[in-house]
C-alpha cells in the first residue's frame, strides 16, 4: 500500500475534538516579515539534544524536523517524508523523502541521516527516551538509495507513524563533531529555526531559518521561511510572573492558570484558546521500594485522595477528574472504566491503613510505621505553582487520615533525573501524549531507570502492553488498551487525578497561528501585524 503525503488510519485513529483559532494566511509571499515571537514556558529548560532529554517541547519543535506530522484532522502527512509504502504484513516501511531538506550545517537530510537517526533511536545503549519504542522493534533501516530507506520491524506496531512524528532528526555530521557532551548546547537540525543564543536557567533565542522551505502543505500554506525572525521561550514556570508579561507585551504566547482566566478574557488585547489537554496529573509509586511494593497500601492512598477537591481547588474546577491512565482526551479511553475506580473514601483509606499496621501510636494524630517507629512520607514535587497547589491539596487529605507527608520540593528536571535512580518514594508528575503506548513508555519493564519512573514491572502488564501495541484491528486494539487500563488500576502504580484544561493567552499583534487538535502551538504562518 503506497500512500502520498497523508496516512489513513489504518494504524491508528485517533478520537479528537477540532478547536482551531485564527486563519491561515492565503498566500506566503503576501506574510509580513519580521518580529519576536516570545514564548512563556519552564518545562522548556531542558536539554536541545533530542537523545538526552526526556521532555520534548517548544525548542525541539523549533531545531529540528520530523518524517511525519499530523493535520488538523489528526492524519498522518509527510514532513521530512514524501511517500511510503506499508508492507502488507505491517512488517516493514519505505520510505521516500523529500529531496529539498538541509541541516543548518548544510548537510543533507538524506537516507544515511535517517538512518543514522533511527538507529541511534533504537540503540538501547543511547539511552533516549523519546525513542525507546524502536529498541527491539527496530530490526534494520536499510539505504536504497539517496533518498529511500526501508525500515524492518520484528512485528507490526499500531503506534509506529505516531512514534516517528516525535522523533526529531539531527545532523550526523554535527553530532559525531560535537559528541553528547556539546551538542545539547550547539544543536543542528532541518527545522524552521536555528539556535542563536542559550542562557542557561533563563531563555533560549532562536533565529529564523533561511533555508526550511518544504513544510507540510497539509499544515502551512507558508512552505517557509517563516515570517518571524527569531522565537525566544522563556523559562517562566511563576504564574503572576506569566501573566504579568502576557498583560504588558512581555511575551507573546503563555498557558494561563485558572486562577487567572476571568483577567486574561476582559482583556482586549489578549485571544484565549481554550481545550482541554491530552494530560495526565498523577502520584507515582516507587514499586521497587519498601513498602511502596504492597499494592494494599498503595490502593489506601488512593482512597485517601480526593481528585474532586484537587479539580476545584489547584484548577477551579476547570479539569476533568480522572480515575484511570487514560483521560477522555487520548483515544483509548474508556468510560466502563469508571465504574471500577478507585473514589475517595476516608473512612476505607483509614482502616485499610489500620490493617496494615499504620496505627496513631503517640495520639499526635499521624500514624507511625508498623514498627512503631516515626513515619514519613516523602512526596516529590516540581516546584511550579500548579504542582505545589497540587500537592497542598493532597498534603492536606492525607493528613486528614493520618499520613505524614514530606514535600520535597524541586526543580522539574531535577525530579525526572530522581525518578531514574529508583531511590525515590513517591513523586508528583503529569504526562502528554496522544496515543495510549504512552502506558509502554511508563510500564515497560526494560524503561526502568528512564520513563518507568515508578519502577513497576509485572509480566501479565507486560504482556498486555505488546498485544494492545501490536494490534493494528482499531476495534481489538480498544478492548486490549481498556485491559492494560483495568491492570493499571487494579495494581495502582499510580493514583490518578486530573486532565488539565487547556488555556492559552496569545497577543493579538501575533496573527495567523493555528492551535490543533493535538495543541501544537502552529506558527509558522505566523506574523506581526498586516
């Protein structure tokens, strides 16, 4: 089956809701030039080497260029790729690339740099995170000439063109010059932006790409260059701070917090999108640790925890309470599960807790261990607001049933790096995916040390997790998705919570972008005034 610039959904198809705002512009050359566009976003300060980093967002999507992209109706369509072709037994792809694509070093996005990209992908010894569903799937990338390369799978993947479109292309030449060790600091890619400047902690400065002219014509009627000269993001993770500099002009494009909705729409000089993230808040469990290996103890937690009162009280009652892996927002839930969740009731959580040996021995009012002896219950947590209301909350109904809870408080990237050591107890987190392999990526046994941050491993899960991957039947991948869902919820390696809403406040001096239904932010349309 040979498919041009567009996928159908054979492989995977997506439930989504289409919330677009602004209009495309009719012809590129007609665009004003110029401007800054200045985004607002902490979880950005993160590594620009996409093999390194484990949080993939608004400078990866800047550097580099992806095989595939998707549209506003959620298909697959070429970016780096032109055609391919699907081997009848899902075994294998080919792939043909566009032949206009540089890296910024002026090397070309040929079939070797595919190549040579994919299969650093799939070496487990790389350690990268974003594409770690190659390794062992991934049996060959075979050149056949310039431009082609045919990809052979140990078995057919449901996510595979979801897993591809993530998975940014880097120069091999820049890369094997600069090594790990600097190329996070001086990254080469085929993207609409280059890097100009980093102060670490502080922003990373982009400018314009004079080259990038091949972008999907199912996503931009821009094929490139793009319009602004330069992209700044900002590590601003204090929302008063946020706000502040979307009011005055500061920034041109933040998430606002709930708490500040009701400001940001009597603004006029702000536009609001509003949807609702394919996201996930979550407390994780190190299963590898005493006691945090007894699911009876990890389940009274879960009864202790109210994700009602989190909704209202960290979001104002703006996100969607959510009692299974999986919100409504990503294709693969399901709502029977529901009726199995876990909901708050203090009074099991107390007794269950009673039963494990977690009894008030002092009279203070917080439970001692089984031993006797003081309890602690570390919780790490990302030190932006949004987390620390989070964990204000669940501090709080805790220790309304007895459990002594320690914040410890940290940056982001400090937290991830914790979680990979597996001396952690529990952590407060969140995920961003659009496809339910996001439950490999977390709860695959080979990941511990990496994404499997709760270090859960269970070969019925294991098990479980292949076949709902390997499914290409929609229908049959559903019901073995709703199965690794029920087994999560069953075994509690996490206490779900909440999908967060959407709110994003853009400056109406920037026009012409588009937000799609996964939320990427697309602005490469986009300009200043005119």
């Amino acid at each position: 089956m040979t498919l041009r610039k567009s996928t159908t959904r054979v492989l995977l198809s997506l439930v989504v809701v289409i919330l677009l705002s602004g209009v495309f512009a009719t012809t590129a050359q007609d665009l004003p030039q110029g401007g800054r566009i200045v985004v607002a976003d902490g979880a950005s300060n993160v590594s620009l080497d996409p093999f390194v980093t484990s949080w993939h967002s608004w400078p990866h999507y800047a550097l580099y260029s992806t095989l595939f992209a998707r549209d506003e109706t959620m298909n697959y369509v070429g970016f780096l790729a032109d055609t391919w072709e699907i081997g009848d037994d899902g075994l294998s792809l080919t792939i043909n690339l566009i032949e206009t694509a540089m890296f910024t070093d002026g090397t070309p996005v040929n079939a070797e740099a595919i190549k040579y990209n994919l299969d650093k992908y799939a070496n487990p010894d790389t350690g990268a995170s974003q594409g770690a569903d190659l390794i062992g799937l991934l049996l060959s990338t075979e050149v056949l000439d310039e431009y082609t390369l045919k990809l052979t799978l140990a078995s057919s993947f449901a996510p595979l063109f979801y897993v591809l479109s993530g998975l940014e292309i880097v120069s091999p030449t820049a890369y094997e010059a600069l090594g790990p060790e600097n190329f996070g600091t001086a990254p080469v890619g085929a993207g609409p932006f280059m890097l100009k400047e980093l102060n670490t902690n502080n922003y990373v400065l982009f400018e314009r790409n004079p080259d990038f002219n091949y972008a999907p014509p199912e996503l931009y009627d821009n094929p490139g260059p793009v319009p602004a000269d330069e992209l700044q993001i900002l590590f601003l993770d204090e929302d008063q701070t946020i706000i502040s500099a979307l009011e005055t002009g500061e920034v041109t494009v933040a998430g606002v917090p709930t708490q500040n909705l009701p400001d940001v729409e009597a603004n006029p000089d702000i536009t609001l999108d509003v949807a609702q993230l394919q996201e996930l808040r979550y407390v994780g469990f190190n299963t590898s640790k005493a006691p945090w290996d007894n699911v009876e103890l990890r389940r009274a937690f879960a009864y202790a925890t109210d994700r009602d009162e989190v909704n209202a009280l960290a979001y104002d009652g703006l996100a969607i309470s959510v009692g299974q892996p999986l919100p409504p927002s990503i294709w693969g839930h399901n709502p029977e599960l529901d009726a199995n969740a876990i909901q708050y009731d203090p009074e099991r959580a107390s007794a269950m807790l009673d039963e494990l040996g977690y009894v008030d021995v002092t009279g203070d009012g917080l439970r001692e261990t089984p031993e006797g002896t003081a309890w602690s219950v570390p919780l790490a947590v990302s030190s932006s607001d949004e987390y620390m209301r989070i964990a204000q909350v669940i501090d709080a109904e805790w220790r309304a049933v007895g459990i002594p809870v320690e914040i410890q408080t940290m940056e982001r990237s400090a937290l991830i790096d914790l979680t990979t050591t597996g001396t952690h107890d529990l952590f407060l987190l969140g995920y961003g995916y659009s496809d339910p392999s996001i439950l490999t990526y977390f709860f695959d046994p080979d990941r511990r040390g990496g994404s499997n941050r709760t270090w859960f491993v269970n070969d019925e899960l294991t098990a479980l997790l292949q076949a709902a991957d390997s499914e290409l039947d929609q229908t049959l991948r559903y019901e073995k998705v709703t199965a690794v869902g029920q087994f999560v919820m069953d075994q509690q390696p996490w206490i779900f919570l909440v999908a967060p809403p959407s709110l994003t406040g853009v400056r109406n001096e920037l026009q012409n972008w588009v937000i799609n239904p996964d939320l990427s932010f697309l602005y490469w349309n986009a300009h200043f005034g005119g």
